[in-house]
C-alpha cells in the first residue's frame, strides 16, 4: 500500500495548494465587491446632498417672493424637481448597486465552477491511482494464491525459502482446494475488509434511500487490512445534477466483512451523508426604486429551508451593510418559520406590517435569514424608501 499513501499524500498537498489559490481568488471578489459598493453609496450620497443644497436655496429664493401665490408655485415646483431627481438618482444608485452585484456572483460562480472541476480532476486522479494499487496487490495476492494452492495439492513444497507442509483433512480424504475453489477460504480473507463510498441521487419528491430502490453510483472502494484510523478522502459533494444549488441526494460509506466458505459477507457498519438544496429567498410586491408614503404588503417567497432551522424578515434604516447596528435591527415578528423535520420545506407569506418596521424617513433594508446548525446566511436582500414627511397646507389671515 506504499503507492497508496504517496498517492493520498500528493492529493492532499495539490488540493491544499488549489483549495489556497482559490481563497486568495475568492477575497479578491469580496474586496472588489466591497469596494464598488462603498463607491456607490459615496457617489449617491453626495449626489442627494447636493440635490437637497440645491432644494433648500430655491425655497429660500421662493420665500423672497412676495406674492404668496408665486412663492408657493416656486415652493411645488422646487420639489417636484427634487422628487423627479431624487428618483432618478435612486435608480442610478440601483443600477450601480446591482451591476456590482451581478459581477460579484458572476465572479464568484465562475471561480467555484473552476474549483469544482480541478477538485474533481484531482480526485479523479487519485482514484486512477488507488485502482492502480488495488489491481497491483489484486495480481500479486493472485499470485500467493495459486502458490498456496499449488503447495496443497502437492501436499509438501519449499514456498518463499522455507519447506511447508500442507494438509486439509475431511475424514480420512486429504482435500485440497483450488485458488479458483469458491468455497476456499484464505487467511488474508478474514484479516482484512472492504469499504465502499457510494452516492445516490434522490428523485423528485424523495428523501431517503430507503424509499427507492436504486443501486448507487460508487466513487470509491478499497480493502483494509490493518487495524487502526484509516483516512479516505473524497469530493464533497460527489452528487451529480445539471444544478448543484437544487440537487439532493445522499453519500453512503459501508464496511463490510468478505464472503467465503460457508461464510456470508456481513455489514459491519454504514453512514450516510444527506445532501439538500441550497435554500432560496425571495421578496417582491415592491419597487425599491418608488418612494411610498406607506409601504405596500410584502410578498415572500421561501425554497428548499434547511431541516431544523430558523428563517425571518429583518428591517434596519439605511443602506446594506454588511454588520448592521443589532440596536436598529427589527426582526418581523410575524415572518418566523421554524422547521423541525428532517427534509426541506417551502413556505410563501404575505407581511401586511411592515410599514410598522419603517419610522424614520429614507431607505430601509430588508432581508431574509436563514439560521441552521452551519451558520447564518442571507437568502435576499433589497431596500425601501419611505416618505414621513408631514406638509401642512393653509395660509394665515388677520382682520382688525
């Protein structure tokens, strides 16, 4: 097994290598993401802060006016002017926010389609190696095989330098039985075991192999002989699927005993690894580019939610940001989903109080997380912009 071990060790140091080059890929996304949006939230607030110099200094003009008529049509005037540009800056903002967006994600699914595709490489690799290893010792335990058997049915023979003398006895018959004999049982059978790594690929609305009844596609097997930690590394996942965001499916590892005479191969033990789809998010029934007055209902649209997780609307004031204020984070109350099941759920719900979340003026940001027993990850996110401005409209009279 010495080719075995210098081919797990060269896997193990290329996968470290790659594995270290796409980290190093993978930052330079972030920071370049990072980066574009800091820039666009730059290039908008500046450009609503001169909007909002240029507002105030044509309303002061129009306070100079000292016809009351003529000062208030200045008045609407100067803001419809600064609605129509504060919308198309927003909508400028949006563009730059999601081009950004969109060039992250582009990025980043191409570096892990690459990733994928040179672990797969590497792992392919590796097993061409242990195959080779498993076919060496297959010809070379053949050979001792058929010496052993040889010896029997010569009954006495020098094998490897030392005389031995071979004798099985069945009553008063000598029997000797053949390497080809499928009732033989040879020492090395009970010394060592075989370990399978197979992946099984659910069907629509499947969750178990227990259900179905479908041989597995093998990705790995090997013999053990020797007691003690043994280390097979793999892909993860090994599924196969024209989406891996969507797929589902398990890993089984089983180690079984060999069959021989008047003897049944036994599972000595199997696990599995359960593989779900990555869980989705979406909000919609708003146009983040409108200013509202009341925010309308918010529809929201959930896939795939990981068994024993926890997954709710959150509303902040501003911007995203990456680590918000926890003091200005409200969690919708009425959006919690908690799942305690072993498979995947869908959920749709319509949040009717979330104008209740938006007390101050300006954007707020909304999104969807998603807790599980791995971590807390962002399914969607978007913004709002809400108007609490109070105009009061009416004029003041005297008589004397």
């Amino acid at each position: 097994y010495k080719a075995v071990d210098e081919a797990d060790a060269k896997y193990a140091s290329d996968l470290a290598a790659l594995e270290a080059t796409y980290a190093a890929k993978f930052a330079d996304v972030e920071a370049t993401y990072a980066k574009k949006v800091d820039e666009a939230q730059e290039w908008y607030a500046k450009e609503l802060a001169d909007l909002d110099a240029h507002l105030a200094s044509d309303l002061a003009k129009a306070d100079e006016e000292s016809d009351p008529a003529v000062a208030q049509e200045k008045r609407d005037k100067a803001n419809a002017e600064y609605n129509e540009d504060t919308a198309k800056i927003l909508a400028t903002f949006n563009d730059k926010m999601a081009q950004a967006q969109n060039n992250y994600q582009q990025d980043m699914d191409k570096f892990q389609a690459e990733l994928l595709q040179k672990s797969a490489d590497l792992q392919a690799n590796l097993e061409k190696a242990m195959i080779q290893a498993q076919d060496d010792y297959i010809e070379e335990t053949t050979k001792a095989e058929e010496d052993l058997a040889n010896a029997l049915e010569n009954g006495y023979k020098k094998m490897n330098g030392v005389e031995v003398e071979f004798s099985e006895k069945h009553g008063d018959d000598a029997v000797a039985l053949g390497a080809g004999d499928p009732n033989r049982v040879m020492e090395q059978d009970a010394s060592r075991v075989f370990f399978t790594h197979e992946v099984h690929t659910y069907p629509d609305q499947v969750y178990s192999v227990d259900s179905f009844r479908i041989t597995g596609t093998p990705v790995m097997e090997a013999y053990i002989n020797k007691n003690g930690l043994e280390i097979f590394e793999f892909n993860t996942p090994n599924i196969k699927a024209a989406d891996l965001l969507t797929a589902s499916g398990e890993e089984v590892f089983t180690i079984m005993t060999l069959a021989g005479y008047e003897i049944s191969g036994t599972v000595l033990d199997s696990q599995k690894i359960q593989i779900w789809p990555m869980a989705r998010g979406v909000l919609w029934g708003f146009e983040p580019t409108q200013l509202y007055d009341n925010f309308p209902p918010l529809k929201v649209d959930l896939y795939d939610l990981y068994p024993s997780s926890k997954t709710y609307v959150r509303v902040y004031p501003g911007l995203p940001v990456e680590n918000p204020n926890p003091t200005e984070v409200q969690q919708v109350m009425e959006s919690v989903v908690i799942l305690d099941d072993s498979v995947p759920q869908n959920r749709g719900m319509i949040l009717d109080s979330l104008d209740e979340y938006m007390v101050e003026e300006g954007f707020h940001t909304i999104e969807i997380l998603h807790e599980t027993p791995f971590g807390t990850e962002r399914l969607a996110q978007s913004t709002a912009r809400v108007d609490r401005t109070v105009t009061i409209r009416g004029g003041f009279y005297s008589a004397e």
